[in-house]
C-alpha cells in the first residue's frame, strides 16, 4: 500500500477557489449577523427578558436580563468594530504606493 501521506496530498484545482469563497462568505456573517442582531434586539431588558423566556423556558431578572443587553451591545460593536479594522488594514496593505524619486537628467 504506497499511498501518500494526508500532509502530502496535492492541493486539488478548485481548493484555492475554495477557500476564497469561504473566506468572502465568512466576512459577509462577519457584517451582517452583529449588524442584524443589533437591529433586531429589544432595547427594553424586560422585553429581551420575556423573549429570553419565550424561546428557552429559562426566566430571568431585570438586572440580569440588562446585563445581558449590555453584554449583546459590546459584542456586536465590537465585532463590527473588528470587521472594520481588518477591513481597513487589507485596504492598506494592498493599497499601491506610488514611489516617486528624483532623477537627474542629463543635459
């Protein structure tokens, strides 16, 4: 049995392709899913609460219910906050500079 190693298996055609389009969808989620959830939460903490019980069966308090709120808020800012980060680094990065020297002619 000659079979090759897992490690060194060849990449197949379509692997890179792949892997781009992994990539893209994961930073669309990246966008839309704190940017929905941050839309769509109740900005009452009794109502996200009641909807918390609604959809769990698990009751909780109005000071537990708005740290939660609290909690939603600082992760879905602070994920949009780092897809925008990294949005603005990959621009950067592949931003072309122009490098523009001085050159002496000859006259």
């Amino acid at each position: 049995m000659n079979s090759p190693c897992c490690c060194q298996r060849k990449p197949r055609a379509g692997d890179d392709a792949r892997k781009t389009w992994l990539r893209r969808v994961r930073g669309v989620v990246g966008w839309i899913l704190p940017g929905a959830l941050l839309a769509l939460m109740p900005k009452c903490p009794m109502c996200l609460a009641a909807y918390v019980a609604l959809g769990t069966g698990f009751t909780m308090s109005g000071s537990s219910a708005h740290i939660l709120l609290l909690a939603l808020i600082v992760l879905c800012i602070g994920t949009l906050a780092l897809c925008a980060v990294r949005r603005v680094v990959s621009w950067s990065q592949n931003k072309q500079t122009f490098n523009l020297q001085l050159t002496q002619t000859h006259q």
